[in-house]
C-alpha cells in the first residue's frame, strides 16, 4: 500500500474520533476510509469492507431522489466535490442493496485541499434525516 499524505492520515484520525459520520475518499474516489457512525448508516464496519473503488461503493447503493428517480452520478454531492473540487450538498434516498433499507439521508461533500494546492480528495459527512 503506497503512503498517504499527512493530510488524509491526520483528516482520517479526526475523523475516527468525531461522533458525525464521516468517510474520506482519494482524488480518484478511491474509499479510504469510513468511521464508527457512518458504519451504523453503512450496516457494515469498514473493517469488514476496508478499501474500495467509487464504482464498488456506488454498486452497494441505490440512491434516489424525492421522486424515486434514479440520482445522476453528477448529482451527487461526492462526486461534484471531487470532480469540480467545490462543496455539494444533497438529500436523497438511500437503499443498500443487499438489505433493502431505505433511508433518507443529508449528505455534505467537500474538497480536501492540501499544503500547496495538492487535490488530496473529499471529505463526505452524512446524517439520516429525520422528518418532523
């Protein structure tokens, strides 16, 4: 495994130790890492999942919107953070494939900039909405 950036070690540690879930991915989409309260969200510890591709994640999911059509990939708030490197927000339906639940869940996507301009990825902190 190469070497990452103090960056992305120092945000993955914050982020174990936040109580908001949270995930961090590679310039490439490349999941790097998901902490404890994203997990209850997720129904999976990341130690069972570790790594994946942004195609593998996304192959876990079904995302929709209000209207139960499917949510575009350029949509996304993860993907607008990484690919045009600016903070997203979006809500949208969540259903994990291979349970079926469905969860409306808040997601906040954005850039991880490091020391001299270096795109080192995104950073996407997630809620389930609850109305009411």
């Amino acid at each position: 495994m190469a070497q990452k950036a103090v960056e992305i070690i120092l945000m993955r540690q914050l982020a174990s130790y936040l109580a908001m879930p949270i995930m961090l991915f590679d310039p490439d989409g490349n999941l790097l890492f998901y902490n404890e309260p994203m997990e209850a969200i997720i129904g999976q510890r990341f130690d069972e999942t570790g790594e994946m591709t942004l195609d593998e994640w996304y192959a876990l999911f079904e995302m929709t919107d209000d209207d139960g059509a499917p949510l575009p990939r350029e949509e996304r708030a993860l993907v607008i953070a990484l690919e045009e490197q600016r903070a997203a927000h979006c809500a949208v339906w969540v259903r994990k494939k291979p349970d079926g639940v469905r969860r409306r869940v808040e997601v906040t996507a954005f850039p991880l900039e490091g020391q001299g301009g270096r795109h080192l990825g995104a950073v996407v902190i997630s809620w389930e909405a609850h109305d009411g």
